[in-house]
C-alpha cells in the first residue's frame, strides 16, 4: 500500500471525527455533514490511488447507489425517515457482509483476519435481515404487535449458538468454505427472529441498536483487511448507536435483555376489570378560551400527532397563541416518534422553532408554574402510574410531569389505552379535560375558535 | 513491533472513546440527524468493496459480491449525506419578530 492513501485516511478519519462532534449543535450541524462528505469523498479518492482496477464495475456500482439514493433523500416524507433509517441500515450491513463473504471465498485467510471477517459476516447478515424486519414493522407491512412462540428465547440462542459452532469451525479450518452458506443462512434466519417478539413501541431502541452493529461490522472489516479508516468510522457509528440505544433504554425504564427478549406489550394487563371511570370533555370553543386565557401553555408530542398529519396545525396553534403573548413551549419525551429525536424533526419541518422543543429534563420542573398543559397524541410518556403506582408495568419510567400543571387538556379519539395497553390516571384528574376527535381536526376547530375572540 | 491486530485494537479503543464522548454532547434535538448521519459516514465499507473488486486476480464472485456491497454502500453514502442536510435546514430559530 502507498503511502499517499494513508495520510489521507488520516485526514478523513480526522473530518468524520469533527462531523459528529459540530452535531452538537444546530447551528453548527450542516457544517457537520459537509465535514463528512468531505471525509468519505477523501477516503474514497485514497483508496482509488491504489485501487482502479476493474473501474467499470465500480462506477456501474456507484451509479445505482446514486439513482436510488437521490430520490430517496428527497422524496422520503419526514414520518417515515425512521423506515429509511432501518433500510440503510440494511444496506450498510449487506454490503459489510458481502465484501466480507468475498474475501473468506477468495483468500480463505487463517488467524485473526478470519476472526474478524467471522463477526463482520455474522454482525452483518443479522443486521442485514434485522433491520428489513424492522423496517417492515414501522412501515406496518409488517404486524408490530410482537410475534411469539413457545420456547423462543431457547430456539433463538441454539440458533444464535449453531452459527458461532459453525463460524467458530471455519475459523480453525478456512479452506472447509462449504460450510459458510450454512453459517450465512442461520445469521440471516437469526436476525428475522431476533426481531419478530420485539413490538413497535420498542422499535428506537432496536434502530439504535441496530445501527451499532452495523457500525462494529464496518470495525471488523476494518480489523479483517487492516485499515484502520474502517476500525475508526465504525467505531463512531457503533458508539453512536450505543449511546442512543443506552438513552431509549433509560427513557422507557427497561434494560437490553428486557427489549430484546421481553416481547414488551405482549401480555396485555388485565386493566383492572376497565371499571366505568369519571372524566370530564370539553369542546374545542372551551379549550380555545383556555388557552387564550392561559400565560403559559406546554404543548406534550406524541407520535398520533405525526399519524394524524397534524404538524401544520400545531404550528398554526402555536403562531396563533404566541401572537396573543402566551408563551408555548413543546415538551419532547425521548421516544416520541419511532426513532431517537424523531418528534424534533417532525416539529422543525412545520417550522416550529428548535428553542421552542424542550426536552424532559428541562422541562419537567416548568409544568407546577405551566397554566395549560395540551397533550396530542401521546399517552403512555404522561402517565402518573410511572411515578406512583408499583404494579404498573411502566412503573419507574421516567413520564412528563403533565399531572403538575393547573389545567390539562388531552385531544383523543377515545378512552381506549394506548401502546402498552395501560389505563392513564391522568385522564380522571379533576383538572383534566378530554377533547375527544381526531388531533388534526381538532387543532383545527382549536385555531378557528381562537380569531373570533380576538 | 507490534502485530496489526495490536495497532488495530489500539485504533479500536481510543476511537470508540472518543466516539462516546463526541456523541454524548449531541443534543437530544439532533439525534434523528445523527443518526442519518452515522449511517452514512458507516458506508465506509464502500472502501472494502473497492479493495475487494479491484483485485487483479478478484474472482467472478468476487467482483459481483464487491458490485452489490458498493451499490448499496453508496445509496447509504448519497442518501445518507443528503437527507440529513434536508432535516437539518429545518431546524431554525424564533426569527427577529
């Protein structure tokens, strides 16, 4: 290898480091992604220097990656940019998986090469198979209710185990190749199983993780083919996708084990025996003079806004009581959405301000002072039973402290339970009102009810 | 001297550390982004596939394993870069009212 090629994978390795480092804030962002196209278009150019041969086939390559992927950047509506995310995922860890498959056929290499491609070809074909599950449960082609089966968990490991028997094998003997479609075809039938008892509800946590070994699978190609341009970008992207995975985990109480092998909204609770409860309903002329009224209101997100396409009308709500001098301010739990921050880019995209988005750390100490607090679509993040009550399944999960504010006000089609099929307390609080309807149209009959009192 | 696997393993450490540390100071705000983008800085196994298919002597399987890696490699690269800096010319601020 020539020397030129290394010193500009030190550079790249150099620009992915600062691309995800001006990510921390918004101002400085898209300086971020220009770091990293710079970065990739180096470690792209440094490895041509010493590799063109065959560049035909390169380019016929490059140019499908091109007709697929400009218009799926610009054609993705923003509520499905976690399927494009699980997809990518998918691409990445095939093609991880496939270069890894190329060099065991052709070099048939023994020692710690043949580790590392061992792992890279398994991380890969699971993630490969994992995320297109994934994929196909946020996009409902798939049911998101888990799907489960006796003994899963015991099935699931002898598989897991029978592939690493098999990988471990090919490890001492890499010229016995006849065994590896054996061993990718049990590391793709693991990933479809490893998602199939996972529900939608925990699907930020599985894109996260996800997206880390994708990441580690980059990394041990890097260790497989000695580049350490590979080890440091899949180092990044697989801490990257710790770190949120580890964040989706804390913000829903529950551990890996429990998200990958507790088939979470499964056993529906009984919902003690769904006693006829007293709640009280307003109408949207009520609602609107409340919030008319109100100093200060706190609009709480959840993912039925983004389903009811009611985004824009929230923006118009929000234009509409800033004019008038209450101040609103967004409440963003960390799994609103499908993904990690995905409530942020749904907002942002019907031009909310991002210093009105305030996340639930921050805000959760303004909800006592908070005069109106508007939830839309979101139900399980505002339940107090997280807070108080031990024998509830989401008992200990960290909730928006909506209860505390003077008047809340809820928009919901019904009193039926949401995702984990949990009754919420909040709804029978003598300072709650329903506001029954779809979130869109009642936003709307909100906003309308708000000119005439002007 | 030390082996390549050391060298690598090295490499390997330090940069998961710094990793979780860069990726620790993004704001909760931007984590839809960073993660398109992640996405698409980990299609650095495009590099691989070229090695694999520029080989003098890359066998047919080869050369059409390494044609597929890098076909969707790059669709993660292009589609990766250039949605996250659609999502991210949304975030704005409260403009001088």
């Amino acid at each position: 290898m020539s020397g030129l090629a290394n010193y500009v994978y030190i550079l790249a390795g150099a620009l992915f480091i600062l691309s995800l480092k001006w990510m921390n804030s918004p101002v400085l962002a898209r300086r971020g992604v220009l770091a990293g196209e710079l970065g990739m278009l180096l470690a792209i150019g440094g490895t041509l220097i010493n590799h063109h041969h065959n560049w035909e086939w390169m380019l016929a390559a490059f140019l499908i990656g091109l007709a697929v992927g400009v218009p799926i950047a610009y054609l993705m509506p923003m509520t499905a940019v976690p399927q494009r995310t699980a997809m990518s995922h998918a691409c990445g860890a095939l093609a991880a998986a496939l270069v890894g498959t190329a060099e065991i056929y052709q070099s048939q290499p023994g020692g710690f090469v043949m580790v590392a491609l061992i792992v890279e070809t398994l991380l890969g074909f699971l993630t490969f198979t994992g995320s297109l599950m994934a994929m196909g449960k946020l996009q409902e082609i798939l049911p998101s209710r888990p799907i489960t089966y006796r003994n899963q968990n015991l099935i699931n490991g002898a598989l897991f185990a029978l592939a690493v028997a098999i990988g471990v094998r090919l490890i001492f003997v890499p010229a016995n190749t006849f065994l590896f479609p054996f061993f990718a075809a049990l590391a793709l039938i693991f990933g479809v199983l490893l998602i199939l008892p996972i529900g939608g509800a925990d699907m930020p946590t599985v894109i996260a993780l996800l997206n880390s070994y994708a990441g580690l699978s980059a990394c041990a190609m890097g260790f497989a083919l000695d580049n350490h341009l590979l080890i440091i970008a899949g180092a990044l992207d697989g801490s990257s996708g710790l770190i949120l995975s580890i964040i989706m985990c804390k913000a829903m109480n529950r551990s890996f084990a429990n998200v990958l092998f507790g088939a979470f909204g499964q056993i529906q609770p009984s919902a003690a025996a769904r006693e006829q409860r007293n709640y009280r309903s307003a109408s949207a002329e009520e609602a609107a003079s409340i919030l008319e009224s109100a100093t200060s209101a706190i609009i709480v997100p959840g993912y039925g806004l983004a389903v009811a396409q009611a985004q824009h009308k929230i923006r118009e709500l929000f234009d509409s009581l800033s004019r008038r001098g209450v101040d609103v301010k967004f409440a963003i739990h960390p799994v609103a959405g499908r993904m990690p921050g995905h409530m942020n880019v749904l907002l942002a995209e019907a031009d909310i301000p991002y210093d009105r988005l305030v996340e639930m750390d921050e805000i959760n100490g303004e909800f006592p002072q908070c005069d109106v607090a508007l939830v839309i679509g979101a139900n399980d993040v505002t339940n107090p039973a997280a807070r108080n009550d031990k024998s509830s399944p989401i008992f200990g999960m960290p909730i928006l402290d909506v209860d505390r504010a003077r008047t809340v006000m809820v928009i919901k089609r019904s009193m039926s339970p949401g995702f984990a099929g949990i009754d919420n307390e909040l709804y029978y609080m003598d300072r709650t009102l329903m506001l029954f309807g779809d979130a869109k149209a009642f936003v709307t009959e909100i906003v309308k009810e708000l000119p005439a009192k002007a | 001297m030390p082996s390549n696997l050391e060298v690598g393993l090295y490499v390997f450490m330090l940069a998961t550390f710094v990793g979780l540390e860069v990726i620790r100071k993004v704001s909760p705000l931007l984590h839809t982004p960073l993660m398109s983008l992640t996405n698409a800085i980990s299609a650095i196994s495009v590099v691989g596939a070229i090695m694999i298919i520029s080989r003098e002597d890359a066998t047919e399987l080869s050369k059409w394993l390494g044609f597929i890696a890098i076909a969707a490699a790059s669709t993660n690269i292009i589609s990766g870069f250039l949605i996250t800096d659609r999502m991210l010319k949304m975030f704005k601020r409260r403009g001088k009212e």
